[in-house]
C-alpha cells in the first residue's frame, strides 16, 4: 500500500506525519532520512495494528497543489 506521507521543515530538520495512521510520525536530519524513517515508522505501526487485531485504514489521503495570487 502507498501512504501519503506530508514533510515539514524544521529549525533541526524535517518532521512527517501521515494522514491516514493517526499517530504516526517521524523526524530526521534532512527529507530522505525523515522519509526513510517515515517508511519504517508506517510498517511499525501497521504490526501493531495487526497484532492488536485492529483494522488496516486503507489509504485514502491526496495531495494537490494550486495557485493563487499572491
């Protein structure tokens, strides 16, 4: 399954979330860490999901970016 995943720059790096796993985040150094991290932090949490006999929320988050007049 594929996750939406949002960066945020921060003053030390970067910080993730998904919006689909309540919860679930990350952070790192720079974005490829911070997304490597992210990766590792979704299959975490997923296991635990299951182990807890809970469903998996299926990804249903999008982006799209638009334009406006500044």
């Amino acid at each position: 399954m594929k996750y939406l995943i949002i960066l945020e720059p921060t003053d030390t790096g970067f910080s993730a979330y998904s919006p689909d796993l309540d919860g679930c985040v990350a952070a790192g150094d720079d974005r490829e860490e911070t997304i490597a991290l992210m990766r590792e932090a979704i299959a975490f949490h997923l296991e635990g999901m299951a182990a807890e006999g809970l469903p998996i929320p299926m990804p249903y988050s999008e982006a799209a970016l638009v334009d406006v007049a500044a």
